[in-house]
C-alpha cells in the first residue's frame, strides 16, 4: 500500500518556507514521480493496444513528464491521448507554479532585505541630524551669549 504521508509532509515542510530550495525540490520530485506513475497506470490499463508492458507506459509518462518525447511509443487512442495530456499539463503546470512561488519568496526577502538595509539608513542619518543639530544649537547658544544685553538660555 502507499502511503501518501511522506508526500502530505512535503506539502507542508513547502507551505511552511516556500524560499527553502530542498522543500522546493522534493515537492517537484514528489509531484512529477507520481505523475510519471500514476500517468502510466492509466494509460496501461486503459490502452493495451498501443501499451502491451507495463515497461512501456512507464518509458512514455516519464517522457512525457520531462518534455522529451523522443515518440518511439505514443498514445493512438482517445483516452491514450487524453491521459497524456493530462500527464502533461500537470507536470508542466506544477513545475512552473512552483517555480513561480519560489522565484516571488527570493524576490519579497531580497525586498525584506533592502527595506531593512533602508530602515538602518535611515535611523543613522536621524542620528547625525540630530547631532548636527545639537551642534548648531550649542553654538548658537554660545554665540547668543557672548552678545551685549543677551541672556542665554
């Protein structure tokens, strides 16, 4: 029997750091390896005539999952075809929502990163104004002073 534990855990190790590469990784491994799987179950079982092993309905889902295609088995049967197509949007459409996902977490910490970076910026700069302006004051004090008839503060 197999369990679909190991596949629920890679879900939610992706849901819970999409940024993590190795979560990223194997929630590709385990989507593509079960359509490569499930993809050949069908069309074995569903189109004997074009797919007489179980040998050869593995070979084309797994070239049909990674693009290649080389053609030397292909569906002739409407759920054949069917069956691939499915096998083939899915694949394709999981791997580029995958890597979609990914790509925007790296982008939102790099901006995480810069508005940090920003921030510090930012207090430093508050920092030297004010001291500049606690500069100025000082000396205007001094200056207001040292004039006939002024009282400092």
């Amino acid at each position: 029997m197999v369990s679909l534990r190991p596949i629920v855990r890679s879900f939610d190790r992706f849901r819970r750091d999409p940024t993590s590469a190795g979560a990223a990784g194997w929630l590709i491994a385990i989507v593509t390896v079960a359509a490569v799987f499930l993809g050949s179950i069908v069309v074995w079982l569903f189109d004997k005539r074009d797919f007489t092993s179980y040998g050869d309905a593995l070979w084309f889902a797994l070239q049909t999952v990674t693009t290649v295609g080389y053609g030397d088995v292909t569906p002739t049967s409407a759920l054949g075809r069917t069956v691939a197509a499915i096998v083939m949007l899915v694949s394709i459409s999981f791997i580029a929502i995958v890597t979609a996902v990914v790509t925007s977490s790296f982008i939102e910490a790099a901006q995480r990163k810069r508005r940090t970076v920003d921030d510090a910026q930012d207090a430093s700069d508050a920092e030297e104004l004010r001291a500049a302006l606690a500069a100025i004051t000082d000396r205007l004090d001094r200056i207001e002073g040292k004039l006939p008839g002024e009282s400092s503060h």
